[in-house]
C-alpha cells in the first residue's frame, strides 16, 4: 500500500473522534481479540441508521459493544437494537459498555445465542436495517434471511467484509476469504432483489438495498 494511501485512510479513521465509552469498548475488544468495527466504519453506521431514521436494527455479532455503541446513537427516539453474539463473555462486556454510555436497555437489547438461528425467528420485513459482522452460518441462507427480515428499502451491511484485504487479493483462496468472496458475487448478481455498493472504510463494508 501506498504511502499516500495510508496517509488518506488514517485521516478518515481518525477524523470523528470517538466517544470515551467507545473507546473503552474498543481496548476491551483489543484484549479478547474482538474485531471490531473501525471509528470510520461505526460513524458511517451510525450517519446511515439516522439517515435511514432506522427504528428496528439487528447486528450479528456484538463484540464488546462498539459497534452496537455507534449505532445507538443514529437509531431513532423509541427504536430498538438487537444485537446477537454467540459469545457470553463478549455480550457481558456490551452490556457494561452500554450502562456507561447510559444506553437503556429498551433501547439496545443484547441476546446470547447463535446469531444465525436467532436471525431465522425474526419477523418478517420488521427491520430497518440489518448489521453483520459474524460470518460462521450459512451465508446463502444469511441473504435470504436478510432479505426476508428487511423492509423494502432497508440496507444489509456486511463490516469487515474484506477479511483483512484478502477478499481483494483474488490469490488469497482460504475457505474462508472463498466464502466471503462469493457472498458478495451473490449478492451482486441478485439485482432484481437488491442494490448494492461498497464502502472503503475499515475492512470494507458491503450494502445492499432491499428493492
């Protein structure tokens, strides 16, 4: 990477500054080895939910809270967030991270379990928005859930979804890097269900528009 690159990505990550209670979440998560989102990719979450005046969110996988943190603060008066994390310890972490940004628990409701078969009980075009980070279930089914979950005109958001810029590196063929790769060629090429970009911010976040 270029030197004027990384001069240009470390001036849009650190150009909105973080919260104190973001930040604390953020160590938190670099001491369990949490990927979280980037300050640039939770303050592009955070302008979308509020551009989108998004009511009902879902975030697969909560970490130690920063990203659910960043979102919080774009969802509309009265919405809800509900964020999923297979991990006990990490939705523990969230929760304190929550109660020090004073963040009711009406307004972000944090679930221990599989996000994947949490994800297969929501109600149908009940959401606004739909925020993913963990990427171990079933990804083809992961698009039709999305589909069916997001009202018509609500986004999916892949974050991290370059996997560390292996996606991009098209000799990169780990199990993993094919598999995020060919989600995203899924999702490009269903254009009667959706419309999508992609952002560079971070590791990359993926949106797709339900049409």
């Amino acid at each position: 990477m270029s030197t004027e690159r990384e001069k240009i990505e470390e001036f849009i990550e650190s150009f909105i500054v973080e919260e104190l209670e973001i930040q604390g979440a953020r160590t938190r998560g670099a001491e369990l080895g949490s990927d979280e989102p980037s300050a640039g990719s939770g303050a592009f979450l955070q302008t979308l939910a509020r551009a989108l005046h998004a009511k009902n969110v879902v975030e697969l996988g909560t970490g130690t809270g920063v990203g659910t943190l960043w979102l919080a603060g774009g969802v509309d008066e009265g919405g809800t967030i509900t964020s999923i994390d297979s991990e006990a310890e990490h939705v523990q972490l969230a929760r304190e991270a929550c109660e020090e940004m004073e963040v009711s628990t009406q307004r972000v409701r944090l679930i221990h379990g599989s996000p994947y078969d949490i994800l297969n009980k929501l109600t149908d075009s009940g959401y606004d928005m739909i925020v993913v980070r963990d990427y171990s279930g079933d990804l083809l089914d992961l698009i039709e859930q999305s589909h069916r979950i997001l009202r018509t005109g609500g986004i999916c958001l892949l974050v991290h979804v370059l996997h560390g810029g292996k996606v991009a590196d098209l000799a990169q063929r780990d199990e993993v890097t094919v598999a995020r790769r060919e989600l995203l060629r899924n999702l490009r090429a269903d254009r009667e269900r959706w419309i999508c970009s992609f952002n560079g911010v971070g590791d990359g976040i993926f949106l797709a528009v339900k049409r």
